[in-house]
C-alpha cells in the first residue's frame, strides 16, 4: 500500500505505464497470511520491484514504450521475472523507458517522458528512465532495466541511485525484447549495494531457453569488507575533453580518498575511447535493424488500418506508423551499415574495433581488480536539450558502451553532487563474472 500510494502521489513523474494494484495486494495479503501461518515464504518475500517495459509477464501487457506492440500481451514471462516470482517477490506494475531502449534521456518512450524526481525540468537519463525513476522516487524497492549501452548505469548516474549491468550472460536474456542481442543485458537498480546483490543472486545462472545466457556457476554474492584493491583509472577518460570540469576534479579527489583507505590506484592509458562510440553505433543499429524486422503488423500488434495494399506497402506502412523517429533513425543506419557495398567499411571496420577494444580492457583488468571512471560525462540534461543534436546524444554514451562492448560486468554508484544540484555517479567495471568483486569494491566506494 505503500507503494501504491507513493505511486499514486507521483502520477507527473509518469515512470510507471501499468500498475498492477489489485494483483501486487493480492499477493502481499496471501505472503501475509502464509508467514502467519508460520508457513515458508520465498527469499524475495515481500520485495517490492518494476519491471522496464521490454521484460515479458506472462498475461501483462508490454510494448517496449512503441506504438508498434500497442495492446500486445506476453505469452510467457522472462527467465528473470519467473525466478522473482518463484521467490515470492511482488512485482507492482511496469516501467516506462525510451521506445525500444534506445535513447539515453526516455524521451523516445511513445508515452511521453520521465522526469526525473530530484529535478522535473530535467531527465532522468535513458533508456531505463522509469526504472531509476522508480527506485530514486522511491515507488519500488528495486527495478529491473535493461542495459545495452549504458541504460541501467547512466540513469542511475543521473537519479543518484545504484544501477548494475552484470556480465553478459549472467542474467538471462529470455523474455527480454531484443534491441542489439550482442549488448543486451537486464540490469538491477537499487538504493544500495545489498539489495541489488540480494536480487542478482536469485535472478542470475544458466538457462535452457537462453544459449547465450553462461552455464558459470552462480557465487555467493557476499560483500567483502575491509580489503584493499588494485584500482586503475583510465587516463583518457578523466582528461576527456568532454568531461565537465567539475566532475573532473570531483573524481580525482576520489581516487585520493581512495589510496587514503588504503587502495592503490594507478593510472591506465586505454587510446581507443574515441573509437568506443562509433563503433557501438554501427553494430547496435545493425543488429537493431535485424532484430526488429520482426514488427511487420502481422505478427504482433499494431497493424495499418489501410485496406487494399499490396503486402510491401502494409509492411511499410504498419511500420512507418508504429514505430517513433530514433527507431527508425537507427533502422535505417543499421541497414545500411549492413548493406552490400558499405558491409565491409562500417560493419567489418566496427567489429575489428570491438575486438581491439575487449583485448585493451581485458589487458588491463589482468592487472587490476577493476577500473573506476565516471559514468557519464555530465549531470542529468536538461528535458530538450539533446532532442535535436542525435550525435551530441550519442556521445554522452562515451564511458558505458565499453563495457557493453565487451561484455563485463559494470556498476555506477553515486558519488557527490554537483553545483548545480544533481547527483553524480562513479562507474567500477570488473572482469566478467566477477560481479562478487564489483559488488564489493561498490560497497567500499559508496
Ligand atoms: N543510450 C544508448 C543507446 O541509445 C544505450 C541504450 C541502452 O543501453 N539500451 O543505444
């Protein structure tokens, strides 16, 4: 009830696009009178969390915020949504979030905007908007989001909240709709380090339905304290010529608080960030552009109302309604990147980039137990500010997609707050599956 009427009261955020009022009550009654009766109850009892609306429950709606799934119900329900359950979590309702998760402000949602709570005139990032929304406003105890270039960690940047994409593969992609399948990852947002690490541990592991999801056994996500770690900075990220000056200073005074509690941190030269965004761009709008070929009219969703089309026409047209401008934008870079006499200059060029980046960072998390940078290169924008500059947007995605890239484990955690009022995150990325560290070394940091 909490919850409900939190959500109730806060209706302008617009994070929330579904509630699911009478089941979540219906639920925490019967958890109610199962603990009474001195009956067991799942490890999650009672967690109240939203779902971004790219995850399937089975019987509920979902749309990835597109006109293109209007009215469209799941048929089964995520791997990760199934072992919340299996655990007695309450999920309350679904969460709004850029249309397809694309977008890094939740701007592109066809449901219009999220503002964020600390500060309405601005965003709360993207495409996980809703959900950090969520779990800043305090309208859920967790939210899942999905992070395919930085959608879980760079709004909880700019929602002062914790935000972790764990390895890809950790967590099942099954039931997850796919934006770039090489990328995606479904992400946890909390307050705090030990509910996020409450969540992973039942909602990661193996999974039949999902080739890609790892058969690595899943550890014990038990926060160490008091140990000391082998931290690297990359130096090209804090003396980036786009990181604000404020921020800069505010991250170099970490690392010293840092060595101070006794770690050792060391400056790392990684020389291909630049390259980083670029090379993101070509391959997720490639796969984009495959993935959502699927949303043709027939099989699911909206459907042009036109009659008499000959059927290349009811595709375009279907699609040309259903879908909002950056799917589109990104349909269309995709395809061509793919295309027979680009292939080689942009989609080849692209993945020899990915290879040279994972070899970098892999290189350097040999010798390190992780590398700390900032999350995002400013403070939350201002609503509008970056609608209408597409690749000033995508750049502020500079410090995420490397860990989308290649495939480890990251985290943001907040860390100040700047002059002008918003909150600031610090990211920690680690070798892949050693969210056990990243989990401890965020704790350490927080
Ligand atoms: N901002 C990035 C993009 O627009 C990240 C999106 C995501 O992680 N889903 O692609």
């Amino acid at each position: 009830r909490y919850y409900l009427d939190r959500i109730g009261q806060t209706k302008h955020l617009n994070a929330y696009l579904e509630v699911f009022e009478e089941e979540a009550l219906a639920k925490a009654h019967a958890l109610d009178t199962r603990i009474k009766n001195g009956e067991s109850v799942g490890a999650l009892a009672g967690i109240v969390i939203g779902i971004k609306d790219v995850i399937c429950y089975k019987g509920h709606k979902v749309s990835a915020a597109s006109r293109i799934l209007e009215g469209f119900t799941s048929l089964y329900s995520a791997t990760a949504v199934e072992r919340l359950l299996a655990e007695d979590a309450i999920i309350i309702g679904n969460l709004n979030c850029d249309e397809f998760a694309m977008g890094s402000t939740n701007e592109n949602s066809a449901y219009g905007p999220v503002l964020n709570a600390l500060d309405n005139s601005r965003v709360p990032g993207g495409s996980s908007g809703g959900s950090a929304v969520a779990v800043q406003a305090d309208l859920c105890m967790v939210s899942l989001g999905s992070d395919t270039g930085g959608s879980v960690r760079q709004p909880a940047d700019f929602c002062g909240i914790v935000g972790l994409k764990p390895t890809y593969g950790r967590i099942s992609r099954y039931g997850l709709i796919a934006y770039a399948s090489s990328f995606d990852q479904i992400g946890i947002f909390g307050r705090n380090i030990a509910d996020v690490a409450r969540v992973l541990q039942f909602i990661a592991g193996p999974d039949e339905y999902d080739s890609t999801a790892s058969n690595e056994e899943v550890p014990d996500y038990q926060i160490v304290h008091n140990k000391s770690w082998k931290i690297a900075y990359l130096r090209d990220a804090l003396f980036h010529p786009g990181l604000d000056e404020e921020m800069k200073e505010g991250y170099t005074r970490f690392f010293e608080e840092l060595e101070a509690a006794g770690d050792t941190v060391t400056a790392a030269d990684f020389a291909y960030l630049d390259y980083v965004v670029p090379a993101y761009y070509v391959l997720t709008t490639a796969e984009a552009s495959s993935n959502l070929s699927r949303f043709d009219g027939v099989k699911y969703g909206h459907r042009t109302s036109l009659n008499n089309l000959e059927l290349a026409d009811f595709y375009k047209k279907s699609r040309s309604e259903g879908f909002g401008k950056e799917v589109k934008r990104r349909i269309l870079l995709g395809t061509f990147v793919l295309s027979a006499g680009y292939y080689d200059a942009y989609f080849a060029k692209a993945q020899q980039v990915r290879r040279m980046v994972v070899d970098k960072l892999n290189e350097i998390l040999s010798e390190y137990d992780a590398i700390v940078m900032p999350t995002v290169p400013s403070t939350a924008f201002k609503i509008g500010e970056k609608t209408n500059d597409p690749i000033a947007m995508y750049l502020a995605d500079i410090y995420t997609v490397l860990a989308n890239l290649a495939g480890v484990p990251a985290i943001s955690v907040p860390l100040q707050r700047h002059s002008n009022g918003m909150p600031y995150g610090v990211q920690i990325i680690t070798k892949q599956f050693s969210e056990a560290n990243l989990l401890s070394i965020a704790e350490h940091a927080m």
